[in-house]
C-alpha cells in the first residue's frame, strides 16, 4: 500500500545561502573544502597558510594543530614561519565539513629571521591571520589525527546471528512480526489487512483466504505462513478499497495483471531476518593479492577464504564465518583472516574495509562516529512545532536497570523520571510535568538517562546531549548512535555497526474503543538490509526482496493523530511524511528528504536538527573574479571564501611545520628540505628520526586525506559508483 510513490533520492544538497557581498550565482552545490594550500590578502600583504597538522581534537569540537605559513608583507619579502593554533569547530557530516571558527594562534616562530624582526613580522601575522569560517574537510582531519588518542569506547550490543535465508533461486521474505498477525478491518469491506507485516498481505474473512500484492502480481494461500501461489482471481471487495488510504498503489493492481509469474521462493520470519540471494549458482571472482573469493552474483557481501574452505559474509557490519553458505553461521569479528585487511583500495568489494578490525578504513568510521553534529537551537521555534501522539493514555514501561520508564505506545521518545517527563525529538531535548505536555525545550538532562542500557529500545537517545542554554537558545549535539551506528570492539579493533543487535519485541494493542489496533515496532538490526557506505559514513538500506518498497520496519504502525496506518511505502508520522520507505529511519522517526513529504524541521534538511538558519548555511558562488565559498554561522559570523577574501593556491600542499618549530617541504625524491635563515630550502643539518618520523607521518595523512576528500566530492557528484541498496537510513 502506497501513495505516490516516487523514487528515492538521497540528500546530499545543503540549502544555499547567498551573502550581500556575493552579487551573482552561478550553480547550486554543497561547499566543500577547496584546497591547500589558501591565501589571504590584507593591505597589499600576503599571507598563505598550508594545511593544518593535528594535534589533538578534544571531544571533536576544540582543535589545536600546527599550521606552517609563508607571509609577504607589502613591498617586502616572503619568510615562512609556524604558528600553533587552537580553534572551535563546528561539523556538517552531512557535507563532510569542518567549520574553523574562533581560531587563536598561541605560538607564532620565524625560524628563518633574526631577533629583531620576529615582532614585526608576528605582529603581521596576527592582523592578516583569518580567525573563522575556514571549511576544512572532515576526511582531511580524520586521517591526520592520532588514533591513539581517539580510543572509542565499544557498546555492549549483541552479535548474535540472525535468522539467515540462502537462496539462488528468486526469493522474498514475509515477516509477520509477533506470535500472530495483526488484523485491522478496511471499512465497508469484508477485508482486513496484516498490519505487522513487510508486504501487502490482505485477508478475505467470507472465503478465509490470504491475498499478498508482489510488485505486479497476486498470490494467495490459507496460511500467511506458507502456501503460496498465483492467482488471477481477487475477492470482490478488493474493488471497494477506500481513497487517499494508502491503498492507490494496490488498486492499480485490482484486477490483476493477465501475465503469469514464476512465484519466487517464500521464506517465512516472525521477527527480523536477513537473507543471502544469489542469482543462480555462485560466481566466484578472485581478488587480487589475497586468497579470498567474493561471490559475484549476489548483492550480498560474500566471500569464501580459498584457504580455509570457509564463508564470510557481513551483515550490518558484523561478520559471520560458516562451512557452507546455507549455515549455521558464526559470529566472527573479532577473528577475521588477515587477508580481508588486504582487499585493494579499488576492488569491487573496498567498502568492507570499513568493517574489517584494524584497518585504516574501521578506524576512520569509528573516528566519523564519534563526531558530534551540533546544533544552536531556538527554543520558541521548536517548541511550537513539538508535539507527542499516543494509542489511548499514556503507557509506560520500566527500562532494566534503571528507575526510568519509557512510553510504549507511541512513537517518540519520552522518558519518565519520576514525576518528570523528557522528549527526545529529531535530536533535541524537550521536558514537560505531563506526558502530554506542553513540552519546553530542556536546558539539562538527568544522568540516569545516560545510563540507559542497549537493551533497551530507546537506547539511542543517549547519544543526545544538550548544553549552553541560554534564554532563547541551546547547543544540541548527537553522534552517530542517534541514528542506529554504534561502535563495538573486536580483539583487534574497534568497528561500526548498524543497530544494536538486540531485539525489541514490537509493542501491539488494541484497546477498549478503539477502531484500529495499535502496532509500534521498534528499531532493529536486521532485515534492513544495512550496507556501510565509507564515501558518505552513513548506511544504505532497503532490498526489495524485504518488502516491496525496502523494508523500514518502524514505518509501519497505527497513527491515532491521523486516524491511518503508515505502511512500507507511504509513512504517516505524528507531524510528517514520506513517501519513500528507504529515507526512513526507525531510530529517530526522522525521513530522508525527497521531492515529496513535509516535517516539522524541515527548513533543517535531514532527518535530525543539524543546519537550516539555526547551523551553518554554505554556498558556492561564481563572480567574474572566480568562485566563491560564503557561509553563516548560527553566532552571526559570516564571510565569504573567495576572490574577495581568502582563495585556493594553485600549488603543492607539501609544506609542513615540524614538531622543532621549523618549517619543511616534501622533496619529489621523497626526502625533505628546511627552510633556513636567507629563506632558502636546504637539506636539514639536525633532522633527529621523531622530527622525521612525524613528517612522513603527517605527508601520508595528508595525500590519504586528499584521496578521501576527493573520493567523497565524486560520490556526491553522481561518480561515487557505491553499490548498496535503495534507501538511507541516515538520512
């Protein structure tokens, strides 16, 4: 059942702003770091600035780096020098973008100068030096960081296998969550439908019969369990399905189609299971360096280890490890075959590098996780817009381990404490005496709620924090948890996964007066689908062979505000719409943005507060003199990157400033030069091997965080080529 159904396309286009000083547009884009190294011209001096070197990034919002430099004053000569730095940072993961704001320079050395210019010239410096609104890509910071410093504290979620299908033959799986299926009545028929359900399965209550809708053809059976077969005959009633209730899609069906289909495979699930479908016999490719086989014709990722004669296959980024590609499977992370780490950076199967322990890739998505988005919110805008919908009076259930209770039937997140209750929507904190409200946006949140366990289903609301209220405004900041990620250790370490891995029983009642029963499913693991995309950090979604529309297990559910149910392909939630399953995302009940739907923040662009006129607002501009980077800050800083301000360099970003306080540059021989008194470039006297070995260190992080930044610029430009499904979860 479906309205409108319309393709699904990923968000990836922030909304344009346009500053005063910027007369002309020229193409719509998302802003982008534009290069190393950018210049800044100031009363006839010049100062260009290379590429900061991280030295720390303290809970990813305050950052220091080294920063090496060359400065010309006007009508004078050009000296390098460095300076050591210290910044605020605002991120756009959506972008993959570091706003630099508030930056300090601590420390400025001019090692090629005599005593007597060194205040001059730092004097200088300071006047020209910008002071925010660099954008610096998140890759480029990511790969120069020091993993040590960065440990990850791992989730206590569960890895044990789901329910696994093998198939080569065409095959579906129809889940029916629960002990038994959900009816709910279609008015002025003798039909019901299964509410709990990943299809469209109808039920004829006169002839007792089961009807399921597959793309274009009809199958029926006695048990919604098994039983299938075509048929070309429907009950007439299928004929009076009502209007404008999510039924469009299937009465274009209604009579069915004349062709015959051959009716795939059935598998049957009464809670979520994921399934490995080839298509025909397994084609093996090799990859090249290592041992192991990737099965080619399967959207899954396959492999068999030609060593050991085992199967590996990653599943919401965890690995199960089996003798057979039927099973029984193995949970098998943290002891992988050292031949996974050493799948080549161009292979068809690259982006499970991200979940192979150990490597570059799990790092730098454990790294991407651990990130907060950060927003200023306005508090008389949101609370107008707040607003909470349950099935009948408020019902609440302990959450183990806690004294606090959550609301089970209703979709959003509200948490009892005592006599208080708090909100968490689209990543903000709300707080109320009443469960009904009315909600007024929480300058604090108690501690207790932190401790929520993963077993819990409201688990990801611990990775909401707010702070810095103030009258009008708070900072509100989530990390990749809100939207399903969670970090989880290996022996080896650490690694991304998609849900928690617990299951969440879906809460279902059907209560005194009500004329439709109430279904809330709850997030979940599997049946999604779930493949990691490296080039965006978030997680693609939705096989069609979960459900006709992808599978959004939260998506389906009694809307009393409405008076309608929300099924696969059309979701009616409390305060907006979709009409596409895949940009659903069951953990925050937040929706990818497509031509179509609406949502209470929509001016904030993705499924969680993160930009709009609260945030950051970038743009690319072209005037007669170039193109121009301008950005607004939610602090009122505002600037343009450009012609009329800073600019890119054509130029190699190969120089650095060593942790001696001198500055060096990458010879093409791969050795290094050091600029020395007379600013000339000679080979350094005393490069002691910890100067040396922090230098290579910092040139490999900066070429690998070009390839990244680059790699990530492509997918968003349509060149990506990432395979994985129809739908984005974290958007």
């Amino acid at each position: 059942m479906k309205k409108n159904l319309a393709p699904f396309i990923p968000v990836f286009l922030l909304m344009i702003c346009f500053l005063a000083s910027v007369k002309r547009l020229a193409a719509q884009s998302t802003v982008q770091d534009a290069g190393w190294p950018r210049q800044v011209v100031k009363d006839g001096s010049a100062l260009i600035y290379y590429q900061p070197q991280i030295d720390d990034w303290k809970d990813y919002k305050d950052l220091t780096a080294e920063m090496a430099f060359s400065l010309t004053p006007k009508n004078g000569k050009q000296v390098l020098g460095v300076a050591s730095i210290e910044c605020n940072t605002i991120v756009d993961k959506d972008n993959r973008t570091v706003f630099i704001r508030d930056v300090k320079a601590n420390d400025v050395r001019f090692p090629s100068l005599g005593a007597d210019s060194v205040q001059l010239m730092t004097d200088l410096f300071r006047k020209i030096m910008p002071t925010g609104g660099d954008p610096v890509s998140l890759d480029r910071i990511i790969a120069d960081m020091d993993k040590e410093k960065s440990a990850a504290q791992a989730v206590d979620i569960k890895n044990d296998p789901p329910q696994i299908f093998y198939s080569t033959a065409p095959a579906i799986i129809v889940m029916v969550e629960g002990d038994s299926a959900l009816m709910a009545p279609i008015e002025k028929t003798n039909l019901e439908f299964i509410v709990n359900t990943n299809w469209d399965i109808f039920y004829d209550k006169k002839q007792k019969d089961y009807y399921l809708l597959l793309n274009n053809a009809w199958l029926t059976s006695k048990d919604y369990k098994s039983g299938w077969v075509q048929t070309k005959t429907l009950p007439k009633d299928m004929n009076r399905l009502p209007s404008e209730e999510n039924f469009d899609a299937v009465k274009k069906m209604v009579p069915p189609p004349a062709t015959s289909i051959a009716v795939p495979k059935i598998f049957f699930s009464d809670k979520p299971a994921e399934m490995i479908l080839l298509k025909g016999s397994p084609v093996y490719s090799k990859i090249s360096g290592t041992n192991l086989l990737y099965v080619a014709n399967t959207d899954n990722d396959l492999f068999l280890d030609n060593t050991t004669k085992q199967f590996y296959v990653l599943l919401s980024g965890r690995w199960y490890r089996a003798a057979s590609p039927e099973g029984p499977w193995t949970f098998t992370s943290n002891e992988m075959p050292a031949d996974f780490s050493k799948v080549p950076e161009n292979s068809e199967k690259a982006h499970v590098l991200s979940s192979v322990p150990g490597t570059i890739e799990a790092n730098d998505a454990v790294l991407l996780a651990q990130v907060p988005t950060t927003a200023v919110v306005s508090k008389a805008e949101v609370e107008a817009k707040v607003k909470v919908t349950y099935s009948g009076d408020p019902q609440f259930k302990p959450i183990e381990q806690t004294q606090l209770e959550y609301a089970a039937n209703t979709q959003s997140r509200v948490i009892k404490d005592a006599n208080i209750y708090y909100l968490c929507d689209n990543a903000i904190w709300f707080i109320a005496d009443n469960p009904n409200g009315p909600w007024k946006v929480a300058d604090s949140i108690p501690k207790e709620i932190y401790s929520i366990p993963a077993s819990s289903p409201v688990y990801n609301v611990t990775y909401v924090t707010q702070t810095n209220a103030t009258e009008t405004t708070v900072e509100s900041s989530y990390t990749a948890g809100y939207l399903g990620m969670f970090i989880f250790g290996a022996a080896v370490g650490a690694c991304i996964a998609y849900g928690t891995g617990w299951y969440y029983p879906p809460f279902m009642w059907w209560g005194p007066g009500m004329m439709y029963p109430f279904y809330n499913p709850w997030p979940c693991a599997w049946g999604a689908g779930a493949v990691y995309n490296p080039w965006t950090g978030g997680w693609a979604a939705g096989r069609a062979y979960y459900g006709p529309y992808g599978y959004a297990r939260s998506a389906a559910g009694y809307n009393p505000a409405t008076g309608r149910y929300g099924h696969a392909a059309t979701v009616q939630g409390w305060n907006n719409g979709r009409t596409v399953a895949g940009g659903y995302n069951p953990w925050t009940g937040g929706y990818a943005g497509t031509s179509q739907g609406h949502s209470p923040y929509a001016q904030w662009g993705t499924s969680v507060a993160g930009r709009g006129n609260q945030w950051v607002q970038t743009g690319h501009v072209t005037t007669a003199n170039g193109t121009a980077v301008g950005y607004r800050t939610a602090n009122g800083q505002s600037g343009v990157i450009g012609p009329n301000g800073t600019k890119v360099v054509n130029g190699k970003n190969g120089t650095f400033a060593g942790k001696d306080g001198n500055v060096y540059r990458k010879n093409a021989d791969g050795s290094w030069s050091q600029n020395v008194k007379g600013n000339t470039w000679q080979k350094p006297a005393n490069l002691n091997s910890e100067t040396r070995d922090k230098l290579n260190q910092s040139f490999q992080n900066r070429q690998r965080g070009q390839v990244q930044t680059q790699r990530f610029q492509n997918f968003q430009h349509g060149g990506g080529g990432f395979r994985g499904g129809g739908g984005r979860f974290h958007r």
